[in-house]
C-alpha cells in the first residue's frame, strides 16, 4: 500500500511557503486544472455536473476513482487522509470542510501512483490533469473555501468555473512572473487566455 504519509512530507518539503501579496497565478493554475479535468470527464463518459459538486462531493476530484474505482482499493481513503498529519500556516489545510486542499492533494497522488496503470492507456494523448494542481501548491497557492457556485484561491479571489482555459506554460519563472506583473484589485484584472498568452511571450523575450 502506498505510503501518503510520506508523500505529504515529501510534497510539504517541495512547497515554497504561501504566497502573500498576489495570488494571479494560482487562480490561473486552478482554471487550467478545471479545464483539464473537463477534458479528462467528456473522454471517460463521466457526464455530470461535476464542478458544480466538487465543493461538497470531494471524490469527483480524483481522476482515479472516476475511471477506475477498484484502484483506491489499494489506498488509504480520503477521510483516513484529512487525519493524516494535518497542516496549518504556510501550507495547506487538509482538515477544512470547505476547503478543497485535502481532496486536491489526495487526488494528485492518487495519480501518481497509478498513472502508469495500464487502465489509463487509451488516455495517453490527455493532458496529466494534476500537474497545474501541484504547481499551484508548490508556488505558494491554496485552495481555501468551496461552495457549489464558487471556489476561492488564497482567501481572496473568486475563480470563474469556465473549463476553456489554457496556461501556455508551467514553468516556475513565468508563474512568478504572473504575479509579479498582474496589478489588480480584488477580482478585478485576472488575465484572460489571449493576455496570458501575450504575458508568455513577453516573458519568453525577457529570458532571451
């Protein structure tokens, strides 16, 4: 069985600490994981409603359990995860009701772990669904509160649950640099897909 325990270590010691003044990127990374997800559901048949319910049913994060239930068989449960070693502060909160941390990282590494099943063959040309998801926690972000019509990122920011949306990259600099030079207020100003777009590439000049 698989050890989470020690993943959640390991996954903690990868996290840079939370992110105070911006939060621009994460909003994006979790927008690029709806879109993903989306795109993983229309393929598996899966068609209900599912962001819609994400905020109380916390398994329909989980890829795994949505395409091939019987593997959980060989982990520990959600529930047993939010008791395990739970994090406050600079982390992520994993005994939240509302939050969705606990079922986000239970989903990611549920992934990791069997992702190279051969159950998940015929998905190969999909897009990895968790990859913005740990992104987003390694680069500071978390997902703190939930309801059926909206998810909030860094107690800030409402995301808008729209599943077209596309980061043209994930690479650590230009995350930083989204929320280095994304100046909004509130809710106001999160980039859409063609000004994220152009931030890439202007970004991509910059490093030249």
């Amino acid at each position: 069985m698989e050890n989470f325990q020690e993943k959640l270590k390991e996954f903690k010691n990868q996290i840079k600490g939370r992110k105070i003044d911006s939060d621009t990127a994460g909003i994006l990374l979790f927008k690029d994981f709806l879109s993903k997800m989306s795109e993983w559901n229309h393929e598996a048949s899966f068609t209900e409603d599912w962001i819609s319910k994400i905020s109380r049913q916390h398994d329909l994060l989980n890829i795994v359990g949505i395409v091939a239930p019987d593997l959980l068989k060989n982990v520990i449960s959600l529930n047993e995860f939010r008791n395990n070693d739970p994090q406050y502060g600079d982390t992520f909160n994993l005994s939240s009701a509302r939050g969705l941390d606990a079922g986000l990282i239970y989903a990611l590494f549920c992934w990791d772990s069997f992702k190279d099943n051969p159950v998940f063959d015929k998905y190969k040309n999909l897009p990895d669904p968790y990859d913005s998801i740990k992104a987003l926690y390694i680069t500071g972000h978390y997902v703190d509160r939930s309801e059926p019509t909206k998810i909030t990122i860094d107690s800030k920011c409402i995301v808008r649950t729209q599943t077209d949306f596309r980061l043209p990259s994930l690479d650590y600099d230009f995350l930083d640099y989204i929320d280095e030079v994304c100046e909004r207020r509130g809710s106001d100003g999160i980039p859409n897909q063609e000004k994220t777009n152009q931030l890439w590439e202007e970004f991509q000049k910059q490093k030249k």
